[in-house]
C-alpha cells in the first residue's frame, strides 16, 4: 500500500534525478542522444526494474541496451569506459 508520503517521496526523488541529469548534459554540452551508454549504480542500479524505471520517468527514455545498472561500483567504470560518452548516477 502506497501512502501520499511515498508518493510525495517518489516525485521528489524522481524531480531530483531529471534535474540532476540535465544540468549535467547542459555542463557538458550533450543532450541523451550524444550519450553511447548510461550507467547506473548503487541503489539505483540494483533496486529498480529497468522498463518500470524508464517508465514511470525515472530513468531517460532511452534504448534498453544503453542504460547499464551495476549493484556496486565506483568511477572506475568511467575510467574503463573513458572513451565513451556516459554519465553515471550513483546512490
């Protein structure tokens, strides 16, 4: 059973995370299309379900197979994959 307060929870996480990954596209100078691949991690990356994510606008809506989630990781995939152009949202 969802209560308003998780509901209220919910949209609060999702504003900040569509904030987040637009300020940092505009920093860089790319929009979701320049991106090869999106990483997500930590809680983000292990707790929710990918199309359920993509739907309810948490995740951007891109192809399946460009958005990577990893349980536990650090920036060393950044420096892994420094040839790409990614970004990572880590909880």
């Amino acid at each position: 059973m969802f209560t308003q307060n998780d509901i209220k929870q919910f949209l609060k996480t999702k504003a900040a995370t569509n904030t987040m990954i637009a300020y940092l596209l505009e920093e860089i100078g790319l929009s979701l299309k320049d991106l090869d691949y999106f990483y997500v991690a930590g809680a983000f990356g292990t707790h929710l379900n990918l199309t359920s994510a993509i739907t309810v606008g948490m995740y951007p809506d891109l192809d399946h197979d460009k958005i990577i989630c990893h349980e536990n990781t650090s920036l060393k995939v950044a420096y892994k994959k420094k040839y790409y152009k990614i970004i990572i949202i880590s909880t």
